[in-house]
C-alpha cells in the first residue's frame, strides 16, 4: 500500500494489507551489513555481527536513560560509518573508534564506560584524565551558552 524511508535512510517502513482477509499491518525492513568481515586484535577473521555490537553497546548504556528508538538510530549510525569505509575486511579496532567516537556525542557515562574497556585504561589516572578531557569539550561548549544568553 505505502513504503517510506525512514529520514537516516537505513530502514523501510512499509504499511501492507493481507490480500485475503483485508487486515493491514505495517513491517519495517533494516539494511543488513553483509559480507564484511572483522579482522581481529589477533588476527582473526570474523563476520560482523550486529548482535555483538549491540551486546557490548549495551553493556556501557546500563542503567543509563535511553530511547529504543535512540538506541537503533545509533547503530544504524555505527553501522552505516562503517560502510562508509567501503572495504569488504575492517579491524575491529576501526568498529570501536567508531562506536567510540558516536558514543561520545551519545551518552558521556556509557563513553566512559566503553572506553576504560576498550582502552584498557590501566589506572585511576587514566580514567581521570579521560573524564577531564569530556569536562573541558563541556566547559567550552557551556561557556558559550552563557554569551548566547547574554
């Protein structure tokens, strides 16, 4: 009956009617990621899995405040950074750059969180260090409310 692209071009929303009985229902089609595969720390060659990185996506989001709908927009974001590479192997160390990167603007604690993982922080200094560098990106963008208020 219809179809609509959602606004990040990633997923189909398509409003149906069975041909039988009349009923309408609407389904949604995602775009998959196939046929990349994931060059490991060690080596090893995986195929991606979204799965995976929404597992681990998660675990940094914890008890934080989010929005489903939030919450998929960021992996098709993730995701569709990763096409972007246009290369048919990428490093698991480029996938989590990215998501670290897209994190940052998403959620500064779940940031954290993934990041003293993913960067191994190895002691209090560093994990300190990260929080003072998010303190002054917001020290300055908050300064510049003020004058826009002024």
């Amino acid at each position: 009956m219809d179809s609509r692209v959602t606004p990040d071009g990633m997923t189909i929303r398509r409003r149906r009617e069975c041909e039988k009985c009349h009923y309408r229902f609407s389904t949604i089609e995602e775009m998959e990621l196939l046929d990349i595969v994931v060059v490991k720390q060690n080596g090893r060659r995986e195929s991606y899995s979204r799965s995976k990185l929404k597992r681990g996506i998660l675990q940094s989001l914890t008890k934080r405040p989010y929005t489903q709908e939030d919450f998929d927009r960021l992996i098709h974001t993730i995701e569709r950074d990763i096409q972007k590479k246009k290369t048919r192997e990428v490093t698991s160390r480029v996938i989590g750059e990215i998501v670290i990167r897209r994190l940052r603007s998403f959620d500064k604690v779940a940031y954290i969180r993934f990041a003293s993982i993913y960067r191994a922080f190895e002691d209090v200094k560093t994990f300190a260090s990260e929080i003072r560098t998010l303190e002054s990106a917001n020290g300055v963008s908050r300064r510049r409310c003020r004058k826009a208020r002024r």
